[in-house]
C-alpha cells in the first residue's frame, strides 16, 4: 500500500500517461461519455421526476371527484334515465362510512359544466365569470394561494352566509385599475354586491379552476341561487397511505344505495380519479430513471473495457519497455502496479470530467427549460449514485486493469528483449 | 521450443576479477547471448553455479532477480533499448527510480553520468533526437547509474558504423579505467581487442580464454 502513496509512483505513471498523449485522451473519451451519459440521463431522468412532482404539488395527489349522471338502469321502480343529484348529507354518510377518507369538499358552480357564467361589474368595468360556491376545506385539497392582505373563505363565512368572494388573478386584471387594492372593495356578481376578502394565485401546474374563478361560500351560494341542499360535485382527498381506487369504488357504490340506483349501474355517477392519472405519469417517469441507470451503467462498463482493452494493446506494444525496466530492476509487483494504477488513474480522472461534464450539460438544460411550459425542475443526480459510479469505475478500473498488467509481468523480460 | 530440449551451453567455466574488460567471442550459436543473459539473471541455468561478488546466484524468483539485477548489473543492448517516450535524463535515472531513490537525487546522479558520457546538453531530448551513438551512450550511462558491479554490453556496436563504434569503445574503456568491471559480447575481432581478456565461445564452450594487449580505441577516433 505504500507504493500507491509514493510520490515518485505517480511521478512515474504520470509521466507514462502524459507521454503517450494520443492513447490517454482516447483512453479517457471511452470512460468519460460513459459517466457523462450516465450523469445526464439520471439527471435528466430526475428532472422530469422533479418536474411531473411539482405540477402537482398544487393538489392532493390521492385525490378523486365524483358527480351525478343519469341513470342506464331501471331499479327499484325508477326507470332509467333519472337525474342523479348529490347532497350535502352526502358528505357525512361518505366521511362515516369510509375511514380513509381525509377531506370531502363538496362543490356547486355556476359557470362550468352547461350552466351560464355570471355577469359581474365593478363600476365602468364587467365580465362573465364561473362563480364557485365553496367551504373553507377546500384548500385542503386544492391548494391556493392567495396574495397578500387576503383569505380565502372561512368558518365564519359559511355560518352567516356572508356575501363575501375571493377572485381570480384575472378577475382583478380585468375589474380593477392597476395597483388599485381589491381587498374591502364591492363586485356585483349577478344581481348581489360581494366584498373581495382575496385574490388567489394562478396556480401553476394542475389546477382544478382557472384563473378567473370566483370562490364564495358555500351558505351564501345556496341561499342567493335556492339551490337547496344540491351539490355539483364532490371533491375527495383519500390519506396519503391509501389506494384511492378502492375509495373511488366505495364512493361510488355507497353512493348509488343512498340514491336508490342499481349498483352494477355503472353511468349513475361520474368519477376521475387523480391518484391514478398521477400514479401513471410518475410510474413513466419512474421507469425514465431506471432506464437512464441501466443505460448508463452500461455505457461506464463499455468505456472501462474500452480502456482496458487499449491498455492491453499497449501493453503488447510497451513489451519491450517493460522488459527493460524488468533488466533495470522492476520486479513483477512493480511493474503490475504501475499498469493497474495507469488504469485506475485513468479511469478516475475520466470519471471526474465526465461528472463535471454531466453536471454542466444538466444545469444547461435546467437554464433552457426555466421559462417554457415544460415539466422538468432542478435535474440533479444524487451524490450517492455519483460516488457510486465513480467507486463501480475505479472497481472495475482496477480488474479490467489487471488483465494486461498480468500480460506484462507474464512476459518474461529476456523474451520482451530479445531482437525482432 | 518444443519437447526437444537444446544444450547452448556445454560446460562453461571461468572467473572475471574486479576490474576486468572481458570479451566474449564467438560465431552465432556459439551461445554468447546465452552465457551474458545467464549473467545478467535474465535467464537461469539447467545446472552450475554462479556467484557474483560472492553472492551465490541460484533459486532466483522475478522479484529476487529484479532486485540482484538492480543492484548489481548494468545493462547495454545491441538496441539501445531506451525508453522513447523519456528524455535522455529520464532514461538514466530509471534504474535509480527502482532503487526508490528521491527525483531529485535521481536526477542529479543521472546527470553527472550523462555528462560524463558527454551528452549533458542532450539531457532533455527524446531518444529519436538523438544519433545511433549518443543513443548507446546514453544507456551506457544508464548502465552505470545505478553503480553495478558488473557492465554487462550485449554486442553493444552491433548497430553502429565503425567510428561510432570506436567512440562506444572508448567510452566503455574509460569506464573500466576507472575501476569497473565490463563484460562484452561481441563477434567483432576489432572491438574483441580493444579489451584486456577474450573468451572464446564455440558450440557452448570455452574454446580459448587469453589475456590480450588492449587497443586503445582512442586512437582510431
């Protein structure tokens, strides 16, 4: 072990390496594209992972939505095509009868699905947005963010039916003068006069409303639109542990008992599922990482036997070299030594520059993707896998390394001398 | 080789002293080559006993061998055998390198002997800058870096005209002036003379050994 630490053997090898300068840099472009390839692929790889992480970071990923239809079959006297409506009574019967629900917000909106958008005014300005009737719950699963000085709809709000709104990025474009402060002012949505308690975010990523939504409490909406105890749809987050299939199922069929319709009736109620749209992406983007290992281990293993097969053409051409060093006094161990560290070396400071390489070419890419719509975020590839490569390199280095030092030592010096 | 087995050497017997410029002549075939390479401990053989400097020489293992070789044998070569990626300097020092001696005691031992083989201001150049002649000066000098006991020269103007040969031969009388011992293989009569002693080698054995009057090739320079 000496040897290794001795500072005339890497003057030695050094200089071997930095004479033969045609074989070293041919040498060292096998190991480097490899590591570099296994670096951008991984990192890349990640970035995407990142990338779909973020988009849905606004939202509950084990979330689901369910909304009535109408019935396909005849059942318990009904016939088929009745129009199956949620109601807020369904929101305790789901939360008692399924444990791994962790939030149900039920919904109703004006403005989405077939129903008229509200004409709203401010003064000289108007337009026509969706107006969501909503409970405080709601920013559990969908997460917004609302500018400062305002909030979203709360507790309080919904027990006095308050006639307060929370509006849209938009909304507050297209109502308000610049820099004017919304908060405290008065929108007339429809007929009825609203005071502004926020503006919220556009959500980047997955969002369940556009930027123009407007958001009042559920209370005041029913009461204004007599809407009863009718809900649009329901908006359910499952625990984090949870396989919110199974929960989509269960809402479904305890749903289709409460409103009386056949449970093999499979149109009474529409679902999406998030979970399972996500689950999906990230299953891809799973397979992108293990697919970029496998291809990038396979590329180091290709550059290190590229270098150890140069290292062995040259050991046949450094026979005579050899030898005379053997005639010099090298023994055996000396002369094996020196050839694996070469490879060691070698394979190290190729392993380094195809790092520092991978690592340029990724932050490049993170640079080209920031402003475009492009889910890939901070591609990085974690320091273990890193210095996993690079101890698979110097592993591999070393025993490819072996193959022509063996060669060399097994010539003997008189036959490496001897005349052509 | 094959299963036939060939006996070079037939029963060779003889001692060098201290100082000595012994030749060893002889056709080809003669097993000259075979003699210095059992000298030189780059060849073992089948019976028989060698002992330099009173160190028996037998069961050497490589790494034995690397080690008697670097301490007690200088080698030339008919081809030069330089490192042709490593200055002359370089060249040199090698055998102080496998003495694990510091570079720079390394370099400045492996300076003085290229400046007293006179090529102190080729120090930097690679072997291909340099002339058949200075090559083999330069691992004469390398020969003698590490101090042998004995300079052994396998034809060491086999590859050089005559007056380049004469410059070698002067060079390595010089040397042995100065105390060393040297052994030469040769099948030249001229450079045979120019030493004090000839052996002569045909089909494995001494057929003649005499004490010569030493020409001095400085006079043919």
């Amino acid at each position: 072990m000496k040897f290794i630490f001795d500072r005339n053997t890497w003057q030695e090898i050094f200089g071997s390496i930095s004479k033969n300068k045609t074989r070293t840099i041919i040498t060292v472009i096998g190991v480097l594209w490899g590591i570099f390839i296994y670096i951008a692929l991984s990192g890349a790889a990640q970035g995407m992972n990142n990338g779909f992480e973020k988009v849905f970071k606004t939202v509950s990923m084990n979330s689901m939505f369910v909304w009535g239809q109408s019935t396909s079959k005849p059942y318990d006297g009904f016939k088929t095509g009745r129009q199956m409506r949620l109601k807020l009574g369904d929101v305790t019967t789901l939360q008692n009868r399924i444990p791994e629900i962790q939030f149900i917000a039920p919904r109703i909106v004006k403005g989405n699905f077939g129903s008229e958008p509200l004409y709203t005014v401010r003064g000289q300005k108007s337009g026509t947005y969706p107006v969501n009737g909503d409970f405080p719950v709601y920013t559990k699963i969908a997460t917004k963010k609302i500018f400062d000085g305002g909030r979203f709809i709360n507790d309080e709000d919904i027990e006095q039916a308050r006639k307060v709104c929370v509006i849209g990025e938009r909304n507050l474009k297209e109502l308000y003068e610049e820099d004017e402060d919304p908060i405290g002012s008065y929108i007339r949505i429809g007929n009825i006069y609203f005071q502004v308690i926020g503006v919220h975010k556009m959500a980047t990523g997955v969002s369940f409303d556009s930027d123009n939504a407007i958001f009042i409490p559920f209370s005041t909406y029913r009461r204004l639109y007599n809407s009863g105890d009718n809900v649009g749809y329901l908006c359910i987050a499952a625990y984090d542990d949870v396989d919110v299939v199974q929960v989509e199922k269960d809402v479904k069929s305890i749903l289709k008992s409460i409103h009386r319709a056949d449970p093999k009736d499979e149109r009474a109620f529409g679902s999406f599922n998030l979970g399972e749209a996500f689950g999906r992406i990230m299953g891809f983007s799973k397979g992108m990482t293990f697919m970029s290992l496998i291809v990038g281990i396979a590329t180091i293993l290709a550059g290190v036997i590229g270098i150890g097969n140069i290292l062995l053409i040259s050991v046949k051409e450094r026979t005579k070299e050899l030898g005379v060093r053997r005639a010099l006094g090298a023994t055996p161990r000396e002369v094996r030594s020196q050839i694996i560290l070469e490879s060691v070396f070698l394979t190290v400071i190729a392993g380094v520059m195809g790092i520092i390489l991978g690592a340029g070419v990724l932050s490049l890419i993170n640079n080209m993707t920031k402003d475009i719509d492009f889910p890939y975020t901070n591609p990085t590839v974690p320091i273990p896998y890193v210095l996993g490569a690079l101890a698979i390199m110097v592993v591999l280095g070393t025993l490819i390394g072996l193959i022509p030092a063996q060669r060399a030592v097994s010539i003997k010096p008189i036959d490496a001398l001897r005349e052509e | 080789m094959g299963s036939n087995s060939l006996h070079v050497l037939k029963g060779i017997n003889f001692t060098a002293e201290s100082g000595e410029l012994v030749a060893i002549m002889g056709s080809s075939g003669s097993g000259k080559s075979t003699l210095l390479n059992i000298l030189g401990m780059l060849d073992e053989a089948d019976s028989g006993e060698y002992t330099l400097d009173g160190v028996p020489i037998k069961n050497l293992n490589e790494t034995k061998a690397a080690k008697y070789r670097n301490k007690f044998l200088g080698f030339v070569f008919q081809s030069f055998n330089l490192i042709n990626y490593k200055s002359a300097l370089e060249n040199v020092a090698l055998p102080l390198y496998y003495q694990r001696i510091p570079r720079k005691e390394r370099q400045e031992r492996a300076m003085k002997y290229l400046e007293q083989v006179g090529l102190k201001e080729w120090a930097t150049h690679l072997p291909n800058e340099l002339s058949g002649g200075q090559k083999q000066r330069v691992a004469i000098a390398r020969a003698m870096a590490a101090e042998p006991k004995v300079l052994l020269a396998d034809e060491p103007t086999g590859a050089l005209d005559s007056t380049t040969s004469y410059e070698v031969m002067d060079l390595l009388q010089k040397i042995n002036d100065l105390g060393n011992t040297i052994l030469v293989v040769t099948h030249e009569n001229d450079i045979a003379h120019m030493c004090k002693r000839i052996i002569y080698l045909k089909d494995g054995v001494i057929v003649k050994d005499e004490k010569v009057k030493q020409v001095r090739a400085s006079e043919y320079v």
